[in-house]
C-alpha cells in the first residue's frame, strides 16, 4: 500500500490578507504563518502539503481539479466563497479524497449569512472559531484518520 499523498491546503479570496485588517476577528497571523503551522504540523506525522490561495473561485476550481490523483485530501478555508458558491461544492466532490471546512472565526457567533455554507454537507469535517488552530486541528485530523 503506497503511502498517502500530501494534504491540499486551499485558502479562499482574501485571505491573503491574513493579518492585515480585523486582527479582532482574524488574529495577527499571517497567511504564510497558516501555511508554515500546517506544514509543520503535518511534518510531525511524516506527511507533507501543498498549500494554495486565490482570490477567484474559477483559479480554485482548477487548483482542485489538479489534486485528483496526487493529494490524498483536502484541507480547504473557502472565504466568502462558503456562502456563495455551488461551483466550488460540485468541485470537492471527489471520491476517496476527504475534505475538512475551516474557518478561523466562529461563522455561526457572526451574520446570519455566514452561518449557511456550501461546502459543509459534502465535508468531512467542519472546524470553526479555533483561530488559525483550526488548521492544525483539520490536518491532526486527517492523518489520523488516514
Ligand atoms: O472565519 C473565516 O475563516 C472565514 O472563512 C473568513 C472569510 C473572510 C476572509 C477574508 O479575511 C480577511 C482577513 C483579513 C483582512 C481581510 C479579509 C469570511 O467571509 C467567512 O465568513 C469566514
């Protein structure tokens, strides 16, 4: 049995400006920080990732069409995009490949309109209002569940 490929790590608009503006709600971290906690926390169970932000839903769809047969998972924050996009949901829908939600503020203490989403019922697992912890929580998760 071969072993597992790395775990996607997909960031969705805006949030390369992690760290920037609404440190109340976001934290100072920035998205290089996300993405350096994830790669050590998947280094500590031997595992890699590749990491992947865009501002346009079109440029996450491709990104997620290329992880079929190379990442074994999907570790996805989809922004705004959780609450708009049918497009992005038909995209994860990939067999043998779990995919973990993550949001960094706690979507359901916020507007009414962050509380729906997309993305959670074909997820695995959703982790909001951990802060960037949320990360690390979803990749524990999945290579342990792998
Ligand atoms: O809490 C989360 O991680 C969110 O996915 C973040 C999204 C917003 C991403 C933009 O984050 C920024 C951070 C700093 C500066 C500007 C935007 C928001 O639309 C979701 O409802 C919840």
């Amino acid at each position: 049995m071969s072993a597992p490929g790395p775990i996607l790590v997909l960031n969705g608009p805006n949030l390369n400006m992690l760290g920037t503006r609404q440190p109340e709600v976001y934290g100072s971290a920035t998205l290089d920080d996300v993405v350096e906690l994830c790669r050590q926390t998947a280094h500590r169970y031997g595992r890699e990732i590749a990491a992947f932000q865009s501002n346009s839903e079109g440029a996450l769809i491709d990104r997620i069409h290329r992880a079929c047969g190379v990442e074994s998972a999907i570790v996805i924050n989809p922004a705004g995009l959780t609450h708009t996009s049918v497009a992005l949901r038909d995209a994860l829908v990939i067999p043998e490949v779990p995919i973990v939600e993550v949001h960094i503020s706690n979507v359901h203490a916020r507007e009414e309109f962050r509380a729906h989403s997309y993305i959670s019922p074909i997820a695995t697992a959703v982790v909001t209002g951990m802060g960037i912890q949320g990360y690390a929580a979803a990749i524990e998760f999945l290579v342990r569940s792998a």
